[in-house]
C-alpha cells in the first residue's frame, strides 16, 4: 500500500512538474492558459519523437491540431458559408444573409501556423470569419494556402496574392456586392505575414487597379534576419510559440534542411555584407525604451552568404516584409497593428509600426500588456480564453469602425 502511495505522489509530482510553467502576475486563467500550453508541448514532443524515429515529419504531427479543431462549412441564420475555389486556391467564403442597401465591405483574411499548420475550417478561424462577416456585413475570403514543408516559399505567398488579384477583380466585386473602396486584408502570425506581404506587392502590379483600404495585421511575424530581438530573449519559453518553434516555422518556410535552422537557432544565418538590410532589424533604433530595457543589441554578423544564396526567400520582402525600403512602405494603407507582450514576434511589430509611422502611414497600434502569441485564435472549447474573446472583439471593431 505504501509503495503504491509513493508511486502515485511520485507520478502527481511529475505530471504537475510538467504542467507548471512560471507565467507573469498579469496573465489571466492562468492555469487554463499552463493546460492549453502543456497540451501544445505534448503534441510538439510527439512530433520530436515521430520525426527522430523516421515516422513523420515534425510537421505532419503538429498537423493533428488542424485536423482535430476541422469545422464543415455551415451556413446559419446569419451567414451563408461555403468552401470553393478562387483562381485554382481553395477557400472558405462567408456571405452576410441580411439585405444590405448599399455595396458591402469585404475582408480577405489569412491564417496562422507558421506556414506549415491551419486551415481556414479550424474552428477559432472559422468563428472570427463568421463574427466579422456578421458583425460587419461583410463578406469574408479565408485563403486555404498551401504549407510547408510539402511547398516552401513563395508557394503560400503566390496563393494568397493569386487569390487576392482575383477577388480584386470588378466583375467579381460586383458579383458579391462588394464596395472596390472597402476592401481589405488581414491575418494572424503567418498570415500577417502574408497579409504585410501582399499589401506591399500589390504597389508594383499593374494588373490591379483596386487599392486596398487597409491592412489588419495580429501578432505578425515580419522578418527572419534577426532572431535574438529583446522579445526572442525574454519570450522563448512563453506559451504556444516558444523561440524554438518559431525558428522552426521560419527555416521550413524555405527549406527542410536543418542546418539552416541550426543557423538560425544560433542567430548565425547572416552575414555582416547584409548592412543595407540588418540596419533594418535594428531594434535599438525602433523600440521604445520601455521594451529596450537592458537589452545590448548584437549586429548578426558571424555568418556567412551561403545560406542567403541558397535561401534568398530570407533577404525578399515577400516572406520579409520589414525589410522592404521607404519606398514600398509610404503608400501602404491605413494599418492596424495588434501585438503580445508575452511574445516572441512583439518587437517585429513594434519595429514595423515604427518604420510605417515614419514613411507617413497611419498606424493603429493595439498592445496587449497581458497576452502571448496565438490568444486570438482561443477562442473555442477546450481552448477557450475570455482574453481571446476581448482581442477578437476589439479587433472587430476596429475593423467595423475603419473599413
């Protein structure tokens, strides 16, 4: 009886060891948020595990999450939901049902997961569709990208922006009823990313005659050059997107190759001959001083070309967007940007807010002292966060206020 005892207080140890992460004071349902993080661990050792004894790539396993959290495209009372296809891209589009007396606004929106997991059927991105074409009477695009590591950069850029210049058409923005002066994009981590992307790249088609009215950019990830920014520092045990994963995210946006994420792990990936573009990364001239703290910045400067040769995916401002010149940024459009203080990728917004403001855009920055990567998308059960409803409103509103 007695080692029985012991064994079950050994295993409780043990399993609460496991659980516990030290959080900030600030951090609401803070044991719900060590539950939804120690379950994301879990299913990231698995795929350690599976990916050391050659079942399956690391990815394929983190797929399980996409897979688990599928919803079918139902329409309800309010909105008409259907998956089809744009220009050969799947996706998942939301029609607002109530009569609306003039042409309606519309929001193209990309998903999250590192290039490499999420789909627009997940449900969290599946609710936020349906709460802005509701909210807004609106009609929504989520964009079915394809992922790493099966298709690396640009295949997930050329997606969106294929889907992007078809919806942008007029004979298409009539078909849905769509204001040309109301219409724009937005997307979570990756998809912010793609999002900054599109936005930038949109200035130098001349096959699009319709301008965007404005870029809604959350938690983005803008830049692969420096991954040892004050936020990468202080963040890279914080829940959901610990530093690791995220530089796995970034190196098999562009490759399987795994000395490039060694590289990167190290901040070793870039060579000085890079200024003109590390400038850009400079956090020390782009954060304010309160994320400064005592941080000492350290230039990326003991690399060498060679991985930018075979990866130049990482110095293009399509998968970079931080890195584009004043040029490309002083006729971007009206920007909101939501950042985590408790995130690895904050100081990629803060630095991109910084550069925007100073090319003369308009910049709307939501900062969220109390919040890691991801809370917007927990939104749903098990993973159910009030914080993540508080983001997805305010978000929302911005949206309904300003498109």
């Amino acid at each position: 009886m007695a080692s029985k005892l012991l064994f079950f207080v050994f295993v409780a140890a043990l399993l609460a060891y496991y659980v516990y992460i030290p959080l900030p004071d600030n951090v609401e349902e803070s044991w719900k948020v060590r539950l939804i993080d120690t379950a994301f661990r879990t299913l990231g050792h698995a795929a350690k595990i599976a990916e050391l004894l050659g079942l399956k790539n690391y990815m394929e396993v983190m797929m399980l999450l996409t897979y688990a959290e599928q919803s079918s495209p139902v329409s309800d009372e309010n909105v008409t939901v259907t998956d089809t296809i744009f220009n050969n891209v799947p996706v998942r589009l939301y029609l607002p049902r109530a009569e609306s007396p003039k042409l309606r606004r519309a929001v193209i929106y990309f998903h999250g997961g590192g290039w490499c997991v999420g789909s627009p059927a997940m449900m969290p991105y599946d609710l936020l569709s349906r709460w802005t074409a509701n909210r807004l009477s609106a009609v929504v695009v989520s964009v079915d990208y394809r992922l790493a590591p099966q298709f690396h950069f640009p295949i997930q850029f050329e997606d969106v922006y294929s889907v992007v210049k078809f919806f942008l058409q007029k004979d298409v923005l009539s078909l849905y009823h769509v204001d040309p002066e109301r219409v724009g994009v937005s997307g979570d981590s990756a998809g912010g990313n793609l999002a900054a992307a599109v936005a930038q790249q949109m200035q130098d088609d001349p096959e699009i005659t319709v301008r965007l009215k404005l870029q809604a950019l959350i938690y983005p990830a803008l830049q692969p050059l420096d991954m040892d920014t004050p936020s990468y520092r202080e963040n890279a045990y914080m829940p959901i997107l610990q530093k690791q994963l995220m530089v796995r995210f970034w190196s098999e946006y562009f490759t399987t190759d795994r000395t490039l994420r060694e590289a990167m792990d190290s901040n070793t990936h870039v060579a000085s001959d890079l200024n003109h573009l590390i400038k850009l990364t400079n956090w020390s001239t782009l954060l304010p001083e309160k994320l400064k703290k005592n941080h000492v910045y350290y230039k990326p400067q003991h690399g060498t070309s060679e991985f930018i040769k075979k990866y130049p995916g990482i110095i293009d401002t399509r998968a970079a967007p931080l890195l584009a010149d004043v040029a490309k940024l002083k006729n971007l459009p009206l920007t909101y940007m939501l950042t985590c203080m408790y995130d690895v990728l904050r100081d990629d917004g803060f630095m991109y807010a910084a550069r925007l403001k100073k090319a003369g855009v308009r910049v709307i920055h939501d900062h969220f002292d109390d919040a890691f990567h991801g809370v917007m998308a927990l939104t749903s059960w098990p993973a159910d966060l009030s914080l993540g409803h508080r983001m997805a409103n305010k978000y929302i509103e911005w949206l309904n206020e300003n498109l």
